[in-house]
C-alpha cells in the first residue's frame, strides 16, 4: 500500500502579514487568507488560470516587473506587496484602457449596479475616461431564444468560452481574429442558432459584464397580464424559491415559496401553481416507463429528459442514445399541458385565453418551451404548451419594477387544481433529486409497499459531478448514474458507449449543482460572491431539501392533486392518454446546430 506524501507547507509574507500555506498555492488564494482580495476579472476558481486580465499584478520581490497573482504560486520566503502606490496605478490604467473600448450606457445596462468593471472601476478610483480612439462594434447576436450575445461589452476575460469547455463539455464559443479585432464568437462567427450551444446559460452566469445575457420576454408577460382577455398563469420552479431571496440581498439558502407566491399574486397572475406538482407528475409518467422498460427488456438504461440544455446537448451529441432517453415531457411542460387541457375544461376556461409563463432557473427552458415537439394539437390547432418563460433574475426585476418589498410580503399558497406537492418534486432543482424521486416511487411500483428510509444520501453531494449508487428494491438491484454539469455527463455517458456500469437509471442534469445552478439565477454581487459557488449552490440544494423534510407526503404517488388528475382525466401513467399529452419525441441534431428559426416561438 503506497503511503501518499504529505503536502509541504509554504511560508511566505504578504503585505507585511505571514501566512502559512500548502504548496502549489497562488498567491491570489494565499492573500485571501489574509483577508486580502486583490482585484481580478478574468480568474475564476472552477476555470483553468489564464492569468489574461492582468487586474490581479502584484509586487514579488526579487522580480523586476509586477507578476499576475492568480497565476503565480508562492515560494518559501516569498515577500509580496499587492497595495503599492505603483500597482494601484497600473491596475487603474489597466482598468481605463478596458474601459475606453467599452460602451458608455452604464445606466441602460442590464448589469449596472452589478457589473464586475463597474465595481473595479470604482474601487480603483477611475473618474475619467482618458483614452479615446477607435472602438470595436459587432451586432448583437438576437437569433437564440435563450441567450444574447453582445460583442461591444465583452471584455476578453475568457470566462465564458473556458466554462463552456470545462465545466459544460460544449466548446460552443471561442476566439476569432486578432488583436484588437479579436471577438468570441461561435465558431465561423455563426449565430448561435447555428452552433451546438445547447442554451444552457453559464456563459451569463460567468460573464463579468453584459457580454451575454438571457433573452428577456418580461415585457411579453407584463402584457398579457395587462389583457383582460388573457387568462395568465404563473408556474414556479423549484430552484427559484431556493434562491430567489439572494435577489433582494438575502444569504443563499433560505426557501422563499411563500413570500413568491405573494408577489406573483401582487404582479396580477390569475393563477399561481407549483411546478413541484408538475414534477410530482413526472416522476410518475418517467417511474413507470423505467419500470416498464425494466420488466419488458426495454433500452436500458433509460436516462432522464427533464433538463433542457441536457436534451439538445443529447440530440447533438449523443444522437445514438436517444431511445435510452424517457419520453417524459419536464415538470414544465407537463404543468403547462395541464393547464391547457385538464384545468381548462375544469374551469370552462377557452384555451385560447390561457397564456401559461414559467418562472424557471434556467435560460435553456425558453429553448424548450419553443420547441415544436412541446405543442399541442388542440382541436387541430397546435398551440405552445408554456407560452413564455422568465428567469429568476427576470422575475426579481419584475417584482421591483412593481414596488413590491418582498421581505415583508406575507406567506401566501398555491392555488389549487396544480398546487399541491410533495416533498419529492421539491427534489428535483438540486443534483441527485430526480434519481432520489424515482427510487421512491419505483420501490413502491415494483413491490407494492412504501419505502421507509426515502432519503438517499449518496446521490445527494453537489461537489461530486458523477455519482454511483445502488438502489436494492427487496432482492432486485438497480444500477444508478448521477451527473451535472455536462463535462460530467461525457464522463457518465462514454461509460455506457463502452458497456460499463451495467446501468438501469441515469439522471443528467445540465447545470452544475442541477437547476440550482441554472443560467437564469441571481447573479453573484460584484466584488464579493464568486459565480456557481460550490458553497452557495450547497446551501440552495439544502434550502430544496428542507422542503422536502418538512412536507409530510413524501411520495409523487401520495399527491391528491396527482391521484385525482389521473382518476378523471388520464387514467394512469403510462395511458394512451398520458402518453398523448405527457410525452414527446427526441431527435438527432445535426453537428452544426442548424433548424429552423421559424418555430423558434409562437407569436
């Protein structure tokens, strides 16, 4: 048994303080544990150093030039100085020179009062714009119905280009042309619509300004709620109670169902219901097809279909597992289909006056809800199941932009019909919550009994990208796969291409962490949050599971809204039926991303 070495320790000082730190640190993290945060913009502690922005030199004593700190690892002895009138002034130049090529609408600016420049600028006490000259200009890129893409503001951090490689597995973005031509873009500058992007929305969650941002449909709802001939409502996802409070200054980690009910009442939505319902919902439609596919020799294993960035990153790479795939529709869209069908002629409400919004994490959800496979025939008409959907961030703003004081709203519910839940479907926007959801259900499809320990821990970890585990079900063993981040579904899914694992059940989720990391949530404060910290996404994983230990039905098959739906209107999962309205198809998309922009949503 080889013994592993241990780390050697590292002593150096940093503005006239010792510290004491393992080898192989840099000196930007050997700062931090001083308190002292030198300025950066291109680093990132989940990306690959680049040490590109040059905001972060320092003073090394012994060298004869400043030296990128989030680049440079320290040394025995090692003397730094990162607060030196010569550094300040050339990280201030720096600054300015990142600022002339820059445009001037800080006050227009989704990201004013947020932006990462803005706070460097004046931290390092820019005042004025001293460099004029020439400036780039590139038109924005509008073809996605996820995401924008501004070239003017970029700021050639390389933050988006190296998560879209590392963290998600995509390569969709890059650099062409040089020097001060030089631009991310897709590659052959084509649009996104033309590209792999799979929609997913961490490039906006990295990015330091407001080179990429969602595509905002916020006015679209505001005024179909202003219509009196619309019937408005308003699903919410599980991840964005987790994390809607950090919107208004809170810490992460603390649920917000109540108080977002409330608001979106205030915001004038006629209807206010709980995608945890709709997710109660697929866990009974996917449940069963897995039991099916398990008892009859079906394509094993079956992989899940509820994230969107993880639907298209199939069809565009992995095309030769899509009949592995559940045909489940996502929490969404099934609400949606609900809310067009079954509540409509509940209510006697026509289906041309329902217009269904989704408050969701995830930018790639606006991808899905334009998808022409999501549309329903109703009466010969196809019609989009989710009308609009808007982020986390997009309904922060809409509940300021009505002068609304969310902390101090009451606790409000759900309306009933497509408001109730259990604690499984609250699962669901963290990493290892579909695969948890599932278990319980399946235990009690296959053996007729309830499950009594429902918690899984070993599929509960969001540092893991990949995790195995094995679900025993009396004397039957079942193989599970978890992975988020689609770096980490490579990983997960070459194992199947290679016949390893003997998997029966794989849950991909796109975003790390799952939906709690999604593309549509609160950005990280400027200057002091880190974007998809690992410890914040930890906290907003456990907000979801306090949901879940606080509901007493714990079981998708225990909710009376679930058990009803089916007794009057679809008899039972997996029914002619429930396949008619609850499931949907997959398919190959070419290598170049190409379709047609024409159904990208309807008008």
């Amino acid at each position: 048994m080889t013994t592993k070495a241990p780390t050697k320790t590292i002593t150096l000082t940093i503005d006239n303080q010792q510290v004491s730190v393992p080898e192989g640190t840099t000196v930007m993290q050997a700062a931090e544990k001083l308190a002292i945060r030198i300025p950066r913009l291109c680093y990132h502690p989940r990306l690959h150093l680049e040490g590109s922005c040059r905001v972060c030199l320092v003073e090394i004593e012994g060298f004869s030039r400043p030296m990128a700190s989030c680049t440079h690892p320290v040394s025995e002895g090692m003397v730094v100085h990162t607060n030196t009138p010569e550094i300040r002034e050339t990280r201030k130049t720096i600054i300015e020179l990142l600022i002339a090529n820059h445009p001037m609408d800080c006050q227009t600016c989704e990201r004013d009062g947020n932006c990462e420049l803005q706070y460097l600028a004046y931290s390092s006490g820019v005042r004025d714009r001293h460099y004029e000259g020439e400036k780039k200009h590139y038109e924005k890129d509008l073809s996605s119905p996820s995401v924008i893409r501004d070239p003017d503001k970029c700021i050639l951090c390389g933050r988006c280009v190296r998560i879209c490689a590392e963290v998600q597995g995509v390569s969709a973005l890059g650099y062409i042309n040089r020097g001060f031509k030089t631009v991310v873009t897709p590659a052959y500058n084509a649009p996104f619509t033309e590209s792999v992007c799979v929609t997913c929305g961490q490039c906006i969650n990295v990015c330091p300004v407001a080179s990429f941002l969602e595509k905002d449909y916020t006015k679209d709802v505001i005024r179909a709620i202003e219509d009196p001939n619309k019937h408005v409502i308003v699903q919410i996802a599980p991840s964005v109670r987790a994390s809607i409070g950090e919107g208004f200054n809170q810490p992460p980690g603390i649920p917000m169902t109540g108080k977002a009910v409330a608001a979106l009442r205030r915001l004038g939505f006629d209807e206010v219901f709980d995608t945890q319902m709709g997710a109660d919902l697929t866990i009974m439609e996917e449940t069963a097809e897995f039991v099916k596919r398990y008892k009859e020799g079906g394509p094993l294993p079956l992989i899940t279909s509820c994230s969107s960035a993880w639907m298209k990153f199939a069809e565009h790479f992995y095309p030769d597992l899509i009949p592995n795939i559940s045909t489940a529709k996502s929490p969404m869209s099934m609400l949606g289909t609900m809310a067009k069908t079954y509540y409509a002629q509940k209510k006697g409400i026509p289906v041309e006056k329902i217009f269904n919004v989704g408050a969701m994490c995830c930018t790639a959800k606006k991808f899905e809800a334009a998808r022409p496979e999501q549309r329903l025939d109703i009466d010969g008409e196809l019609v989009p199941s989710i009308d609009r959907v808007i982020t986390t961030r997009e309904l922060v703003w809409m509940i300021k932009n009505a002068g609304l004081d969310f902390m101090r709203l009451p606790d409000e519910d759900f309306d009933p019909v497509l408001g109730m839940s259990t604690g499984a479907g609250a699962l669901f926007g963290a990493t290892g919550g579909l695969a948890e959801a599932v278990y319980r259900t399946a235990y009690w499809m296959i053996s007729g009994k309830d499950l009594e320990q429902v918690v899984v821990d070993e599929v509960r970890s969001v540092a893991d990208g990949v995790k195995l585990w094995v679900a025993k079900i009396g004397d039957i063993k079942l193989n599970f796969g978890v992975a988020h981040g689609l770096t980490n579904a490579h990983t997960l899914l070459r194992m199947v291409q290679r016949g390893e694992g003997d998997f029966h059940f794989i849950e991909i989720m796109g975003c790390p962490g799952g939906c709690i990391g999604g593309g549509g949530q609160p950005y990280a404060r400027a200057g002091e949050g880190i974007p998809l910290d690992i410890e914040n996404l930890k906290k907003r994983a456990e907000a979801l599971r306090s949901i879940d230990a606080g509901k007493k039905l714990k079981c998708s098959y225990e909710n009376p809204d679930v058990v009803q739906l089916y007794k009057e209107y679809l008899d039972k999962p997996m029914s002619e039926m429930a396949h008619k309205l609850l499931h949907t198809s997959y398919k190959p998309r070419l290598p170049h991303g190409v379709w047609n922009p024409d159904v990208l949503r309807a008008d």
